[in-house]
C-alpha cells in the first residue's frame, strides 16, 4: 500500500469570519483574504480539501497562558475590544469580535502542534497577532497567538526550544516583550520601525530604513538568520510571513517585489528543511486589494515542490 505523504498542510475555519469588517474598521486590510486563499488553492488543485485542517477555538484559559488575569477579563467586553481594534461602532453584544480572536489562535495551535508532529509546513490562513502584549492590545492585536500557541506547545511537548522568524512590516514586539525572559524561545524580527527595545539575550531585532528593496532586505536576512538557527538550534520555527514588505502595501514603506517576497518565504523554508527543523506558519500583516496573493503563492509553491517566481 502506498501512503501519501502531504507536502504541507493548510488550517482554515469558516468561523475565521471577520464580522468586524462590518463594524467600520479604519484599514485597508481585505476581509476576505484568507477566504480567497483557500479558494484559489483549492480550485487551481494546489491542495485537498482533506489538508485543509479545521481548528478547535482557543478559550479564555488559552488567553491566560500570556495575558494578565484583569486584561483578560476586559477582553470580555466587545467594546474595549472595538478600542484596540479602532472600529467606529461596537455593541455590547458583538461577541463574534473575540470569536475570530479565539478560533484563529486555535488554528495557530493546531498548526505548531502539526507541523512538530508531522514534520511538514503548516500554513495557518491567518494569525500572527504579534503586537499583543501581556496587559495590553495594541496594532490590530488584543491577542497575541503566536505567543499563546507557543504556550500551549510547550505544554504539550515539554520545553522545547521555539524560533520565532517575524518577518512581518511591523516589529513583532508583543511577541518579543513576553518571552524576554524565557531562554526555551527565541524572537527576531526584521521590521522598519522599532516600537519596543527589547534587552534580552534570546531576542534580536533587525531594522531596514524606508524604500528597501529586495537586494538589501534579502542580504540583512541571510546574513542574520543562518547564524541564529545555528546556535539557537531550535525544535520548531514559527514563521510569521506579513505580506506587508511588498511595495504595493498600503501600509508598509518597502519597496520588495513579488519575487523578493517568495525568495524570501522560501529561503526561511529552506534554511529551516536544512536543519530538519520543522515550520508552523501565521499569516500576519499585509494590506490591500492585492496582498492575498502573497501568501497564496507561498502556500502553492511549497504545495508543489516548484516556485514559479
Ligand atoms: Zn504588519
């Protein structure tokens, strides 16, 4: 008997439905991102509907694995949640705001826990809420599931040894402040703006100044990231891929192209195949009409073993 071994596999919910596109939010981020991700992916045959995997939601006890008791308490009220995530109008009973929060790092979960398991890239169709910190929401992000699936992760499977390869537009600062102190997990982020200076051993931040191109940004990587995978040696990479380094971000201020982003994503990949060491991967930013296409010709390249660039 023959058994086929997936490439990788993909972690999507209809429940992933952001009802908050309704509420007015002030941002140019295409609520139907991930939804077009797994259309296409399914439709062009990159993937079967049965490496689609469906996520348990996270619940408040999840969200207390990182955040503060009295914080997590707050995040019960929909319209502290409407704060952090500047929409215009919230009703005390929009509970659908923290019921995307909570299934999409359930899925951030259940993609660690594939991907360390089955020894393949697990693409989860959104999260990387990496801004969130233990008291605090900030920048989109009341939650941070990065950090809360790496929690979870490490309670499943002993202390293993988390790399964090944030190469979102935006330093993933949340992520960095909460494992400051935590030797078993080590953050680095590649970003133009520094929020947050972060003095910690196990953390290194890289920033990149305005209009930076493929060249620049691919030689700051690959002369960084060798050297930490090398030392730090880690069990899993959690990869958060923010398709905002693209030049046609509405947000962010490089200037990288479609194929710097994919050599990019795939140079993670490989630096991290090489070291047998296993990829779960969060969306993360990434803003406007285009920017879906990003991560869905990531996800399909790895799906074929090829890379049109
Ligand atoms: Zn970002």
């Amino acid at each position: 008997m023959i058994f086929f071994q997936p490439k990788g596999f993909v972690v999507y919910s209809y429940e992933y439905f952001l009802g908050l596109c309704e509420k007015g939010p002030r941002s140019t981020f295409d609520c139907a991102k991930f939804r077009k991700i797994r259309t296409a992916l399914l439709k062009e045959k990159m993937i079967r509907s049965r490496e689609i995997l469906e996520p348990e939601p996270a619940g408040w006890d999840d969200f207390l694995l990182v955040h503060k008791p009295e914080y997590v308490e707050k995040l019960k009220d929909p319209q502290t949640l409407g704060k952090i995530l500047f929409l215009d109008y919230v009703s005390p009973f929009d509970t659908d705001i923290i019921e995307f929060f909570m299934w999409v790092t359930g899925g951030t979960i259940l993609s660690m826990k594939t991907a360390y398991e089955k020894q393949v890239p697990v693409f989860n169709l959104g999260g990387g809420y990496h801004h969130g910190k233990p008291g605090k929401g900030e920048g989109f992000c009341p939650v941070n599931d990065v950090a809360v699936g790496i929690r979870r992760f490490q309670e499943k499977y002993g202390k293993k040894r988390v790399l964090v390869v944030d190469l979102d537009y935006h330093q993933g600062n949340g992520t960095a402040l909460i494992f400051k102190d935590d030797d078993s997990c080590f953050t680095y982020s590649l970003h133009r703006d520094t929020w947050d200076e972060i003095n910690s051993a196990t953390n290194m931040d890289v920033e990149l100044p305005d209009h930076c191109a493929d060249g620049e940004y691919l030689e700051a990587l690959q002369t960084t990231l060798p050297g930490i995978l090398d030392t730090f040696s880690p069990d899993l990479l959690v990869y958060v891929a923010g398709g905002d380094p693209h030049r046609d971000d509405t947000l962010g201020t490089f200037e990288l192209t479609d194929r710097g982003m994919l050599e990019r994503d795939i140079y993670v990949m490989s630096q991290a195949k090489a070291r047998n060491c296993p990829v779960a991967v969060l969306a993360g930013g990434g803003y406007g009409p285009e920017s879906w296409k990003l991560y869905y010709r990531f996800i399909k390249c790895v799906m074929r073993g090829r890379c049109d660039v």
